[in-house]
C-alpha cells in the first residue's frame, strides 16, 4: 500500500513539474487553444504609443444626452486595459470555455463561451480574423453576487491590423440602489 502511494505522489510531481521543465529547458510551453488577448492588447498599445493617435469620445449621460470630445494624447496601456478583463488564457482556466470556429466571407469567427459551472466574469469572447490580422474582440464580462449586478459588453474593431474604434456598454445594479447604465465609443482618428 505504501509502495502504491509513493509511486502515485511520483507520478503527481512529474505531471505538474511538465510545464516548468519545459520552460527550463528553453521550449515553449504548451500553447493554450483560448486567443492570447493580453499579448494582442500589449502589442496595440505598443504601436498606438508610438503613434500618438487623437480619440474622439463619445459618452452616453445618465440623462440620455451625450457628450463627445477629442482627446490628443493617451497611455494607452491604461486606455485598453479594460479589455485585458476578458482574457482567458490564465492555467486555471484551461478547459473552462468551449471553443467554436467558423468561417464566413474569408473571416474566422471564434467564439469561446463559458462552461456550466464555471465561475469567471468572462461570459463570453469573440475573436473575428482575417488571415493573421485582427478583425474585432468582443466580450461580455459579468459580475452576479448578492451585494451587486453588473454586465458589460467590449467590442474593439480594428483596420490594417491596428485598433479603429472600441466601445463599452455596461449596467451595474448595487443593492439598494438604482441601476446605473453606461455607454463610450471611441474612435482613433
């Protein structure tokens, strides 16, 4: 028996030392089948920093209205940083979200949608390419506790490969508290 549980807390290390030994011995790790968002954004942000794009923004008032102004200058690391809240890549959630491709008019559409059962605020990711480029990222990230409600829809569009436009839709409902609705699009110019 002691033989058996030895052999079994083996088998236990070298499953979970696979990865590090990988890394260690300079090889890549293995891939994730999930779109490697962070990687894409930090890229973006990269070359949009370089460039010094104005914004023009659009933002829905609580009282129906909208304001719209032109911004010259932005970090943009902080400016799509709210998209880095719909990555999935994370190990822990390997296996969490059920992977659908199609193909439509030249473009790959893949829709990773959350399992049953899975808690993570990533409802739902939609990577749309064509060939290597980046069409359009969108996700639905949602938040359900007895203190609060929340749900909010990004969508980012891109034009040869560099990011055209992106918005935020949102509602959020505290306790006690009206729902508050929210809406910003942004377009580079």
């Amino acid at each position: 028996m002691r033989k058996a549980w030895l052999l079994g807390l083996a088998w236990l290390a070298a499953a979970c030392s696979s990865d590090t030994e990988t890394a260690r011995r300079g090889q890549p790790a293995p891939r994730s089948r999930y779109f490697a968002l962070n990687a894409f954004l930090e890229d973006q942000a990269k070359q949009l920093n370089q460039r010094q794009p104005g914004v023009t923004k659009q933002v829905r008032l609580r009282t129906g209205g909208q304001e719209t102004t032109l911004v010259r200058q932005l970090d943009w690391n902080k400016e799509l940083q709210i998209f880095q809240q719909a990555d999935i890549t994370k190990p822990a959630l390997r296996g969490a979200y059920t992977v659908d491709s199609t193909v439509e008019n030249g473009l790959l559409r893949r829709r990773y949608q959350r399992r049953p059962g899975i808690e993570h605020p990533v409802r739902q990711l939609t990577v749309l390419t064509s060939g290597p480029q980046v069409v359009a990222v969108e996700a639905v990230i949602t938040q359900d506790n007895p203190l609060v409600y929340s749900s909010k829809t990004v969508e980012l569009r891109c034009q040869n490969g560099q990011v055209a436009s992106y918005r935020v839709n949102g509602v959020q409902k505290l306790v006690l508290f009206d729902s508050v609705r929210y809406a910003v699009s942004s377009r580079v110019q």
